[in-house]
C-alpha cells in the first residue's frame, strides 16, 4: 500500500481552472455590448422598414402622377372643346339677331309648317307687305293647320286663301298674307 504523505499541490491549480473567475466588469462590458448591438439591429431594421415604406409610397404617388397628368391633359382637351362650341354659340347668336328680311320670313314660314302633314311649297313672292305662298299637300286638313300656325306666330297680320285646286295625287293651295306693321320696316 502506498501512501502519498506529500500535499497535494494540484490541488490550487485545478481549483483555478475548474471555476473560472469572471469579472464583474467584463460583464458590465459584455451586457453594453450586447445592448449596443441589439439597439443597432433594431434601428437598422426601423430604417429599413422606413425605406420600404417610403419606396412603395413613391411608386404609389408616381402612378397616381401619371394617371392625374392623362386626367389634366383630358380635361386640357375638353375644355377646348367646350370653348369652341361656346365660340360657335356666340357667331351663330350673333348671326341670329342680324337676320333679317327674307331669312326672317323664311325661318317664319319654316316653323309655322304642321310637322304631321305632307306638305311641301314651291313658291314664296313677296312685294311690300304681301306674301304668296304657293305649295302643294297630300292631306287637305294641313291647310287650315298652316294658315292658323302662320296666324299666330305674329310676323303676319292676315294670312288669307286664295285658291284651293284638286288634283291627282295632292292639291295645290295659294295664300296670301301680309306682313305685320313692324315687319315691313324690315
């Protein structure tokens, strides 16, 4: 049997080497640096996402920027369209109030046509004051229609008929109107 009377003298350095020592301030260190590093990511990330966003968001307003500009340039369009149907509005007005003498009478006589009977004419004379109309109709009964319509549109004081002749297909009426007292200034 053998005895080892010597001290151990591995003892301290397993002791030394078994439980590490760590310093209270190399994990002050380690915790700052692990904070550090974990507020860097983090904010590097935040910026990231902000960088996204701010990416998408201008794609975003630059499509709505295209679309707006096609909208500004349709718009651009219709308004020149609307300024020059306003323009043609005015020269056909001004055109309107300068008519006069047989455009008058012919716009009279025009509207004073019954729009259900097949009614034509084939002559319009006028010296002074008095106006004879001369046309043909399929259907009698428009007559009495036209004379009353010419009667109350007051550009004539008397519309009168003349003649009334039958023939084949239509008759053929004369009437003799005259003029208003202020149209034959005109």
């Amino acid at each position: 049997i053998k005895v080892n009377l010597l001290r151990d003298q591995t003892a301290g350095v397993r002791r030394n080497f078994a439980k590490p020592r760590v310093s209270r301030t190399g994990l002050i260190l380690v915790a700052i640096f692990v904070l550090v590093a974990g507020g860097m990511g983090a904010w590097w990330f935040y910026l990231n996402r902000q960088i996204q966003n701010s990416t998408e968001k201008r794609n975003r307003l630059r499509i709505e920027e295209t679309r707006l500009q096609s909208l500004q340039q349709e718009i651009e369009k219709y308004k020149k369209m609307k300024q020059l149907r306003l323009s043609r509005i005015s020269v056909i007005e001004k055109l309107k109030e300068a008519q006069t003498g047989p455009v008058v009478l012919l716009n009279q006589v025009l509207q004073s046509l019954p729009q259900d009977g097949a009614m034509w004419l084939t002559s319009l004379n006028q010296k002074d004051s008095q106006i004879r109309i001369i046309g043909y109709t399929q259907h009698t009964e428009a007559i009495p229609d036209f004379m009353s319509n010419l009667a109350t549109n007051g550009f004539f004081q008397t519309v009168d008929l003349e003649s009334i002749e039958s023939q084949k297909d239509a008759s053929k009426f004369s009437l003799l109107c005259i003029a208003a007292k202020e149209q034959q200034a005109e």
